[in-house]
C-alpha cells in the first residue's frame, strides 16, 4: 500500500474513526525481574496472546509506529477509495505487487516460535493477530484468529471466490513484465512508494472466473471485522487466565477491545511492547522490551519446548 493507504493492522476497527491520541507509557520495566513477573503470569496457564506489527519487526516487516509510539507518515485508503476508483485499485496493486516478494520472503522470529512453544505446552490457550502477514500460522499456530485476514490470500467482491496471492502474482506477472525494480524498500503493508508515472501503466488482473474486482483478503479501514471472527476473539478472551499482549500499540478498538474485556472481568494484562500503548493504565505488567529475544527467555524459563 502506498503513502494513503494503510492495512488492517494499522487502522481498521469497527469504529475506525476512532483513534487514540498519543499518549505516554508509564513506567517500564526493563530489568530481568520483569520477564519472571511475565513467568509468572503464564505459569498460571491458559493466556491468550494478542499480537501486533512490532512481533513481527525482527522477521524484516517495518512496524507502524516504531518505539515513539507515533504513526509513521500516511493517509489510509479507505474500503469505500478501493471500492469505487479503478485509479486507486491500480495504485494499490502496482505497489502491493512490487512489495509481495520481499513481504513473502519474510520468516517467524524467535518471538512467534516461542509463542507456539508456549501454546504446544500448554502455557498459551488462543492467538489473536491483527497481523496480515501469517507468521503465526507458518510457525506452526495454524489455529491463530488472524483478526484482519492474511495478506496471502485474495477475495473477489463480485462471485467471493478467494485465491492465494501467489496465484494472482503469476497474473500480474505476466501483464506487467519487468515492472519490479531492483532496490525496492518495504513498508508495514506489504507495499513500496512507486512513482505516478509508473503506477500509470499498471495492468491490474480481474477475477480469473468472474472478471470481477479482486481485493486483498483482508480488512481496510472503514470495513468491519467480520462479527464471527470478533465473537471467537471474545470467547478466547472470556475463556482465559490472562491476556499477553505482544507488539501492539493498542491505537485502534479493533485490538483495544480484548484488552478493555480482559480488564472488566479482571483478568491480567501484560503488555509487551516497545513504546507507548493505549491500554498500559489497564496493564498489571509493562514491558519495554525486544519481543523475540523476551517471549523466547519466557519460553526458555517455562521448559516450553
């Protein structure tokens, strides 16, 4: 996505207009007695884990806000902009298509390895991402509720037949033949900054059955999570001794949500996240730490393996 757009990760949520302004964090724990407090609540077992963009940092994805807790530049395109202009679809395509290989070489870190170490030995009970980039799945944690879909599949708007991603490269491959270029930079979307000029003479790839509008499996801002994957989310979270969150800012409802019921029905939040969240007035635990290096010593100190 291009410099007015934005993914799911960074800006949808049932009430999208609604954005947190900045704020600051409390004080964080830096010290190692901080990970044994982290111990210690998933030592009582059955947490759930909702992640963010900063998780996936150390697998070469750029998050949103980095450590200031300030949105990188960008305007989002809107569900409604990618619905109704042919211009901006192109545009979207053409930088998505230029991102896809380096976003598809992206691997799991240490910190999603750990988490599934953690599920696999009970530690951990459910997974909310509101990443796109399925890295919890290729980990191993096929069972993730990936809140704002994956950006490994595509769904068409007419006939709703959904296909991978890597079947709609191939297509665009071939209408757009030498259209990548050598020392392209990756942003959190999956997507590189193109010139006008380029994104012009873009040919976008229609519905292989129907002809109709393909759009990336996943949640735009101003489209709503679909109400059976939230209400999933809900039963995790009412079902769990704990809520971990893990490289979120927390800056949209869509992820707030889980932890505002976490701490209704006083269950414990720990937050692990590198700079300021939205939700650390309603933390038990703050960490300013590394994910990786954090969740895999947790991981390590538990015997999950």
């Amino acid at each position: 996505m291009d410099g007015s757009e934005t993914s799911a990760t960074s800006a949808v949520s049932e009430h999208p207009e609604t954005v947190a302004p900045e704020t600051v964090a409390p004080e964080a724990s830096r010290s190692p007695a901080g990970v044994a407090e982290l111990v210690g609540l998933l030592d009582r077992r059955g947490a759930v884990v909702l992640s963010g963009a900063g998780l996936s940092t150390e697998s070469g994805i750029p998050d949103y806000r980095g450590a200031t807790g300030r949105r990188r530049s960008g305007t989002p395109m809107t569900y409604q902009e990618f619905t109704g202009s042919e211009a901006a679809r192109r545009r979207y395509w053409a930088r998505s298509h230029t991102g896809w290989p380096l976003f598809a070489r992206a691997r799991p870190n240490a910190g999603h390895h750990a988490v599934e170490r953690l599920r696999r030995s009970g530690y951990v009970t459910g997974v909310i991402t509101q990443n796109v980039d399925g890295l919890h799945r290729v980990a191993g944690t096929r069972e993730a509720v990936e809140l704002h879909g994956g950006l490994d599949r595509v769904v068409c708007l007419d006939c709703r037949r959904t296909s991978s991603r890597a079947e709609l490269d191939q297509r665009l491959e071939e209408l757009n033949r030498g259209f990548r270029r050598a020392g392209a930079v990756l942003r959190p979307d999956g997507d590189t900054q193109l010139a006008p000029e380029l994104v012009a003479g873009f040919r976008v790839a229609p519905c292989a059955d129907c002809g109709g509008v393909l759009k990336p499996d996943v949640v735009f801002f101003g489209e709503n999570v679909p109400v059976a994957r939230v209400d999933r989310c809900y039963e995790l979270v009412d079902a769990a001794g704990a809520l971990v969150v893990l490289g979120s800012s927390l800056t949209v409802l869509s992820g707030l949500r889980f932890v505002r019921r976490a701490a209704r029905a006083r269950l414990p939040v720990a937050i692990v996240n590198q700079g300021p969240t939205r939700g650390d007035d309603l933390a038990a635990l703050r960490l300013d730490l590394p994910l990786g290096p954090t969740m895999a010593e947790a991981a390590r100190l538990l015997g999950a393996d």
